[in-house]
C-alpha cells in the first residue's frame, strides 16, 4: 500500500518507460526510478527531494517503516533491511516497545 498521490506517479513511470524497468538480463538490472546512467539507481538525495516536491513525507514515511517493523522484527533484521546499524535499530526497538502508560501518568499528574 501506498500513498495514492504516490501511486498516480509510479503507475505513470511504469506507462512510461517499461524498457527501463523490466530487464531480463541479471547483470544489467532495472530500476523503478533509474539514475544517470539509467544502469545505476537514483540517488537517495534526489529521490528524497522529489517526493518532497509531490507533497509526500517520506521522514514520517520512514519513520513510521521503522516503528512498524522494529515492533515486529529482531533488531538485527531492522538493520539489514534498512542499512542502519545494529545500535541503531536496537534504539528504535526499544522506541517502538515504550509503554504509553508512562507518559499517560505524567499526564495525569500535570493536571
């Protein structure tokens, strides 16, 4: 699932550029969004910045994957899959496992 916004975009790549995304030869591989040369994948930098420019947050998106599967994974897989450091993901698995019933008490007692 995807945002639609997000969704209208990719389904206009795929109209129009099927050659670039659809290989058949494994040592020469496609890509969704295709850098320059169209052998080697966009920059993560301009990907971000054009998502940005469509009105999608791909921080929250981020994010919230990172939540999500850190919730759900060892942290150990969160770092493979996303390419941060296994103290890294270790911090968000303990962010993602925080009880609310900590911060809801502190609520109640500022009341």
């Amino acid at each position: 699932m995807v945002p639609p916004s997000l969704a209208v975009l990719i389904d206009e790549l795929l109209r129009k550029s099927t050659d670039n995304v659809r290989s058949s030869d494994i040592r020469h591989p496609a890509y969704l969004f295709p850098g320059t040369p169209p052998s080697r994948p966009r920059s993560t930098q301009l990907l971000w910045r054009q998502l940005k420019e469509h009105g999608l947050p791909a921080r929250a998106a981020r994010n919230t994957a990172m939540i999500v599967n850190a919730t759900h994974l060892d942290a150990v897989v969160v770092s493979d899959l996303f390419g941060v450091a296994p103290t890294t993901a270790h911090k968000w698995a303990q962010y993602a496992s925080t009880s609310w019933a900590t911060h809801l008490a502190a609520q109640d007692k500022s009341r």
